[in-house]
C-alpha cells in the first residue's frame, strides 16, 4: 500500500486516483473546486466514464478514495504526487503549463521529506526541467520529478488503466524508479511491459503516439473522400490495408473527423514546440488542416440535397459527444455541423445519451432544441444526420424511423450501416467514401 495524492480532478485525475484506490492504495484527491469537492465526498461523479462509478463507490466506501480542496494536506498524505491538471491550448497552438507550475511553485514549501512529484498531465518536452526548478526554488528536501504520461481512451479509461498496454516512466532518479515500478507492479501482472527512460523522451512519446493516431485517422478520410470521387468502396479499401501488419486495422474507420480533449490539443502543441525548436512539422500541419475541413465535409452533401436552400429545414441529429461512450464535447465534429446548420437557416434538434446536458453550456444551446429519445428527435424532420457512432444507434427501427422523419433521408457521419442495405430498405443515405454505382 502507498500514499498517493492526485492533484486535479478532471478525466485523468480521477481515473488516475480511483483506480489506483482500487488496488489497494491510499489516495487523496485535490481540487480547488469547493462544490465538485463535496460532491464527490456525497459519491457523485463529475464525469461520464462507463464503470469509473463502480469503482468510484467501492474506494470510497472502503475508505481508500478521499477528496480536499487543501493543497497543503494532499503534500503532507502523499510520497507520490500526481500532477493532473489541465494543459489548454493557447491561441498559438502552445500548451498552457501555468496550472501545473503554480502549484510546482507551491509544493516546494510544503514538502517536509523525500517526495515523488509525477506530471500525470500532458506536457511539452522540457516540462519535468521547468516542474523541477519551479519546486525547488522552495524546496528545503530532496524529491524527483517523473514524466508518467497516460494513454487513455475515453470510453475506456478504466479497462486501459488496470491493463495498461504499456507503461511510460521517465526519470533518472533511481529512488523514484525503484518507487513508481513497484505502483505499477500490480497492472502489469500479464507481462505488459514498463519503459523506463529520460524525461524528455517519456514526454515527447506521449505527443508522438497522439499524432500518429491522429495522422493514420486523417489519412483514411482522405482515402475516403477519394473513394466517392472515383466509386471505391472506403469498406474494402479498409480492410485490404488493415490486413498488412505494417500497417494494422485500427483507427482506419474513416468518418467525420476526430475530436476530443487530445489529439487536437497534442497535434498542436507539439507542432508549437517544434516551432519553438526551429523545426516545421510538416505533416502534423497537413493532419490539422484535412481534419478541421473534415468535420463538415457532410454540409455540402447536405445542402446539394435541399438544393442549396436549408432555411427552415428540419434536421436531426444523432449524437454530440466527440466519441461514443464519453460525454466530452471538446472539439466534436456535431459542434461545427450544427454551427453550418444553423448559419443556413436549418431548425436543429439533438439527441445524444449523455453529451446533452453539456451542450447546453454553450452559447449554441439557445438556438437548437433537444430530446431525450433518438426517436422523438426524428418527429417531422427532413433529415437525419448522425455524428456520433453510439450503440444505441446501429441497430434502428427503421420502419419507425421511416414514419418519424418527412422524408427517408439520413447523412451518416460515421457509417453505422450498409449502404446496399439501406438502399433496399427505400433510404436516401449519403457516408463518408462509399456511393452507390447508380449514384456515381
């Protein structure tokens, strides 16, 4: 058992603290917000994340899980500090480090013996240098400062913190590797591996593996757009390339983009730091590029199908969350559909399982409707469009859908379904990289 505080709780901070709870641990959260503080205590959990609540529950009730806005008290619980605060983008694509090297600034002078501080969060390569000296113009003990960066999925961020595929330290202090390899000892009982290495390079991998994911995703939809333009089939094209073990059948479903808390962010900061550094990525600036214009590459088909006039046109929508099995909006493709639907003219009405009540945070929400049942959503619309692929999607009553909507109409976003099939069924359906030959 060992004593860990996790400072910030948002999606990595309380991942990070509850499941290291769960195997038996002593952790402390800290958070400078009073109410989510005390929401948290009463077992409330901020955040949609499938079986984070149970886990969340059982630490709790076991007395392994507390919470504090003391910054102070989380330094005296904890030989090992996670850092998991926020790292906006800044207007120049940069990442902000001001939230973590305010509380660097702090910790040094409340630490009273040989402390583990670890960036949980992340950062730009250099960013363990400028934690360390931050603590220890303060700091009257020795510590280390470790890079740990995470590699979770939303909608998976349980399952891939208790089996991690790998586990990323970088430190060169031999107390501090000795300390983090025995954390990590219990999720990696099935022989995945632990890398140790130099903070910067546990930095910079974290940066690279995002933009490589991002690229390979960008790729496939412009493999996509190329399939409509020529008559292939995306489906096919997909699967003869995923075969290659090279080149492996993940992140090659093409779609409307991807979005989210990371791979946006990252692209762009390590873009920024290789402009700090005097050097273009050229092919993360292209990433950029295709994939902001790919998260409206429906609204042209869309308005070709009204015949360019969208102005009172009903149109529905299936899913608002950037992926399924999150309520994060961040940079989702459905933000910058809605934003061209509502520019035209069209009435937009929303459904999503759990992305709602977040959407109406933003100003966009005083000029949509939403509903809490996907099929209420189609009642009297022209249109459907899906931007997200839930569960609860793929497998419709389209009878139902058919008597619902004005006309037989749906923009899929994500190519939930056949397109021979729906053509049979009396559909009119429009993916991303596949196209009827009729339709060519």
């Amino acid at each position: 058992m060992k004593k860990i505080t996790v400072v910030g709780t948002g999606y990595v901070g309380l991942v990070t603290g509850t499941c290291f709870a769960e195997t038996g641990n002593d952790v402390l959260c800290v958070d400078i917000d009073v109410n989510k503080v005390e929401k948290m205590k009463k077992g409330n959990v901020p955040i949609y994340e499938p079986n984070l609540d149970t886990y969340f529950d059982r630490n709790i009730s076991a007395g392994r899980l507390k919470f504090t806005t003391s910054l102070e008290e989380g330094v005296a619980h904890g030989d090992i500090i996670f850092l998991a605060l926020p790292t906006p983008p800044g207007e120049d694509g940069s990442a902000d480090l001001s939230y973590i090297l305010d509380v660097a600034n702090e910790l040094g002078g409340l630490m009273k013996d040989y402390k583990v501080i670890v960036d949980k969060s992340t950062v730009p390569v250099g960013t363990a240098e400028k934690v360390h000296a931050a603590i220890a113009q303060n700091a009257s003990v020795d510590f280390a400062v470790v890079s740990n960066p995470e590699f979770l999925r939303e909608g998976f961020a349980v399952s891939d913190f208790m089996r991690p595929d790998r586990v990323i330290i970088g430190t060169s202090d031999e107390r501090a590797i000795k300390i983090m390899g025995s954390l990590y000892k219990p999720f990696l009982r099935q022989g995945n591996p632990i890398y140790f290495m130099d903070e910067k390079s546990a930095e910079l991998t974290k940066y690279a593996a995002n933009s490589f994911l991002a690229t390979k995703i960008t790729f496939m939809n412009e493999i996509a757009n190329f399939c409509e333009l020529v008559g292939a089939d995306v489906d096919k094209v997909r699967i003869g390339i995923g075969s290659d073990t090279r080149i492996g059948k993940r992140f090659l479903f093409p779609g409307i983009g991807y979005g989210g808390s990371c791979f946006p962010k990252d692209v762009q900061a390590l873009v920024k730091t290789g402009v700090d550094n005097g050097f273009q990525f050229q092919i993360l600036d292209a990433v950029t590029k295709v994939n902001h214009e790919q998260k409206t590459i429906l609204y042209p088909k869309i308005r070709n199908y009204f015949k360019g006039d969208l102005r009172g046109k009903k149109i529905a929508i299936w899913g608002l969350s950037f992926k399924p099995d999150t309520d994060d909006i961040r940079e989702a493709p459905a933000l910058y559909m809605i934003d061209k639907l509502i520019e035209a003219g069209a009435d937009v009405v929303a459904h999503d399982p759990e992305a709602i009540e977040n959407v109406k945070t933003l100003p966009v929400a005083r000029k949509i409707s939403f509903s809490d049942n996907e099929y209420d959503a189609l009642k009297g619309a022209d249109a459907l469009l899906i931007c997200t692929e839930w569960g609860v999607y793929r497998n419709p009553d389209f009878d139902k859908m058919k008597m619902l909507l004005n006309d037989a109409v749906i923009f899929d976003g994500r190519n939930l379904f056949d397109i021979h099939e729906m053509n049979l069924k009396g559909y009119y359906y429009s993916s991303i990289g596949r196209v009827l030959k009729s339709q060519l």
